[in-house]
C-alpha cells in the first residue's frame, strides 16, 4: 500500500507543472497575437496619418512618400474657389478642435498629392495685400522660398500665408519683388492656391495657409523682374504650420497700419502747405508714378496696360500709402497703397518659364525661322523624357481648336481612323500666342506645314498620362 501511494504522490506535481506550462505558453500566445494586432493597426495608422511628424519620419525613411508634384492646370485636384467672405462662412463657425481636425485633413492630401481624393480642395481667390514676408530654411515647412502673410482687401480678418517654394537662385528677385504693400489677386484662371492649414487667431480673425499647385512663374510689370517656383523637395511637418508666428503677425500688422497713419500725416501736411500763400517754395516733392501691375504674360486689358498716374506718397519703407488712412487698431488694408498685384506670367495651363513678356520672342516669315527639328504630334511623346533643351524644335499637323481663351488656345490633331485606333497622335497641344496676334476661335481647323510650325517649348506628362506639349507662335502671315 506504502508503494501505490508514492507512486501516485510522484505522478501529481508532475501533471501540476504540465499545466502551468500550457497556461504560460497559452497566455504567451495571446500577447504575441495581441501584439501583432497592435503592430497592424500602428502600421496602418502610419501610412493613412503622413501628416504626423513621427509618422512622416517613418515613411520618409522607408521612402514611401514621394515629394510634392507640380500638377497641370487640366489635371489640378477637385476643388472649390473660395473668396474670404465663402472662406469665413464656412471655417469662421468651426471650434479649435474642428479646425485642427480640418488643417490635419488638408495637410495630410497635401502630402499624399491628392492621391485618391474624394472631398474637394479649398482654392483661395481674391485681392490680397501683402503685410510682410518671411525667408524660409530648413529649419520651417519649407526648406528654401518665401512665406507671405497677405491680408484679404475684401474681407480684413481674413489673412493668408501664401508660401512660395523656389529654388536659392530665386530668393534675391523673391525678395525684392514680395514687398509690403504689394497687391496679390488670386484668381481661378491664373492660381490654383490649396488651403493646407487653418489657424484661429482669436478676435474673429482666421489665418489660411495655401500653396500653389502649379508652381508657375510670378513677376510684376513695374520692374520687369519675376522669379519661378518649384515644387519642394521635402517638407518639415515637424516644424508646424503656420510658418509666420502670431507674434510676427501681429506686429507685421500694427507695423502697416502705423506706415498708413505716418503716409496720412504726410499728405496732410502736404495739403497745408498747398492752401498757405506764404509757404512759396515749400511744397511737397510730385510723388512718383505708381505703375499698376498686370500679368506678365497673361491676358492683357486696354485699361490695365496704360500707367496709373494717381499720385500716391511713401511711408518710412517706401510704400506707397493711402490719402485716406486707416486707423491703426482696425487694421484694415490701405485702399490707396500702390496696387501691383502678382500674377503668374502664364494664364491658363501654365507652361514653363521661358519668355519674361508677352510677344517677347522673336517672330518670323513663314520659311524664315532658324533651321531645326520638325516634328508631327505622334513624334512628340519622345521629349517627355529627354526634353526640349537648347535644341530647336518644331510642331506640325492638322489641328482643330477645342479651346480658346485670350492670347491661349488648345489644340488637338484631327485624327484618321487607323491614329485613332492605334491612339496615335492624341497629345493636348497648348499654344501661347504673342501680344497682338488674335487666338483662333474654338471650332476652327487649319494646318501647319514646314513653312509655318509652331515652336515646341516643352512636352509634359500629366497626372492623367495625357501628354501636353507646350508650343507657341513663331510666324506671321503674309
């Protein structure tokens, strides 16, 4: 009996410990299964939350995120113009948290490149007037550029901080040409300004940062000078947005409404001095002549081409003030400072920067232009990759005109029915006419042999795969 009972004593722990090794490696299990939900739902979180500034770390490390594109104005992201009064009826109402979680949203189609967009994007239009500018480096958003902190003409709470990605040759003509009191017109035809960013600055006020999708070239008329943008290479979501502190802003503000009150004491002391007959000799200096800028290389109005010749004073910076001030605790943009409002030298399709002015190249006699290359639309698919260069190239063809606006106008060759079947030759020709030669109307066809092709400036893929070749005017009729 002694021997069944030690028997059966030694069998007990022995089935006690292969139990608790089941529970360890069943509790074990668990965790690891736990765990790899966990590791799922965090790499899920990373790839779908690029706005984050860990998460952005990541997948730039992983190379899973490319860099911002320059988009086509026919192949632009879904969107909605919005002037500051739409801009404050539908962001003024949002609490803090519900404009965080809009700025998160933006940002975030932002970096993926609108890929897979369903909402549409906000795109700022309106007259804005330029409070101060700012240098980036790779300590802020941007690595290299401006960032601009305007003021809405129409609506005064309403500022935006309009940031211009460019590369480092650029920032000497950005700078000189981004000055305060410089009027800024966003406009549908020409911009294409998605709002990345909005910030409350209390008071009612509403901060909107935007970046140009199509990264076009900028300049006024009253210089002559310009600078062209580029996509950035990277962006820094770790230093934040707005790029502009609300301490700059704020002093950037009450330091233009004191140019407005210092302009004012200046033109009234001036008109005292007038109406005194014992002042002879002491009246104020003629004011210069304040030029009105216009699109470089955009449409052109009777009206907006001639010089403005409203006499306008300087302030302590050179800005030409309003007769009219504006208190400075409003802080309202001064009506009469000199209006020179940045427009892209290219309208609609924005083409490439090659020319400073409108009819600025040189035109020929049919036959006469300098010897180069010609080529039929079928042929031009093969610059996509290699590009036009220095080399001169021509465009030939059948053409019919499916649009027409100003000094553009959108071509497309007339096909046969074996181009059509083989898809060749469907390239979107975009031409750009100089200053006094009328665009074709929409509808029209016509030909272009040898003796009168047009000049290939460049040739570009869009996001939809559809090819543009970017031409223009070269020849004169008879």
């Amino acid at each position: 009996m002694k021997t069944v009972e030690l028997g059966r004593g030694n069998r007990r722990p022995r089935q006690e410990s292969e139990n608790d090794n089941l529970f360890g490696w069943t509790v074990f299990i668990l965790l690891m299964c736990g765990f790899a939900v966990a590791c799922w739902i965090g790499t899920f979180y990373v790839f779908t939350h690029p706005e984050e500034p860990f998460n952005y770390q990541i997948l730039a490390k992983l190379k899973r995120l490319d860099p911002p594109k320059r988009f086509e104005l026919t192949a632009a992201p879904v969107g909605e113009f919005l002037t500051a009064d739409k801009l404050l009826a539908k962001f003024g109402a949002m609490t803090a948290g519900q404009l965080d979680e809009e700025s998160k949203n933006l940002l975030r189609s932002y970096i993926r490149n609108y890929d897979h967009q369903v909402s549409k994007i906000p795109y700022v239009t309106g007259k804005f007037t330029v409070l101060d500018s700012h240098p980036m480096d790779p300590g802020k958003f941007l690595d290299s550029g401006f960032a601009v902190l305007a003021q809405s003409v129409e609506v005064p709470t309403i500022y935006v901080e309009h940031l211009f990605p460019a590369a480092p040759e650029h920032l000497a003509a950005m700078q000189r040409t981004l000055t305060t009191g410089l009027g800024i017109e966003l406009r549908r035809s020409y911009d294409l300004s998605a709002v990345i960013h909005i910030q409350n600055l209390g008071d009612g006020r509403l901060l909107f940062t935007c970046v140009p999708l199509l990264y076009g070239p900028y300049g006024t008329t009253q210089t002559g000078s310009g600078f062209q943008l580029d996509p950035p290479r990277n962006v820094n979501v770790k230093a934040g947005l707005p790029s502009i502190q609300q301490m700059q802003i704020r002093d950037a503000v009450q330091r233009f409404a004191q140019l407005g009150l210092v302009a004012g004491s200046q033109e009234t002391a001036s008109t005292d001095n007038k109406s005194r007959p014992d002042l002879v000799g002491s009246e104020a200096s003629p004011s210069p002549r304040v030029e009105r800028a216009i699109a470089v290389n955009g449409p052109t109005k009777p009206n907006l081409a001639q010089t403005e010749t409203t006499p306008a004073k300087t302030g302590s910076r050179g800005v030409a003030a309003a007769e009219s001030p504006t208190p400075a605790q409003s802080a309202t943009p001064l009506t009469g400072v000199a209006s020179q409002p940045l427009q892209p030298f290219l309208t609609a399709s924005p083409a490439p920067a090659t020319t400073g002015r409108v009819g600025a190249w040189q035109m020929y006699h049919p036959s006469q232009m300098p010897r180069g290359r010609l080529l039929g639309v079928d042929e031009t698919s093969g610059l996509v990759d290699k590009g036009v260069g220095n080399e001169t190239i021509y465009l030939r063809g059948d053409f019919v005109v499916t649009a027409a606006r100003d000094n553009r106008a959108i071509l497309r060759a007339r096909q046969s029915l074996t181009d059509r079947l083989l898809n060749r030759g469907n390239a979107r020709i975009i031409v750009e006419y100089p200053r006094g030669v009328p665009a074709p109307r929409e509808g029209e066809s016509f030909q272009r042999a040898a003796e009168r092709p047009f000049q290939i400036v460049d040739v570009r893929k869009g996001a939809d795969g559809q090819i543009n070749v970017y031409v223009r005017e070269i020849t004169v009729e008879h």
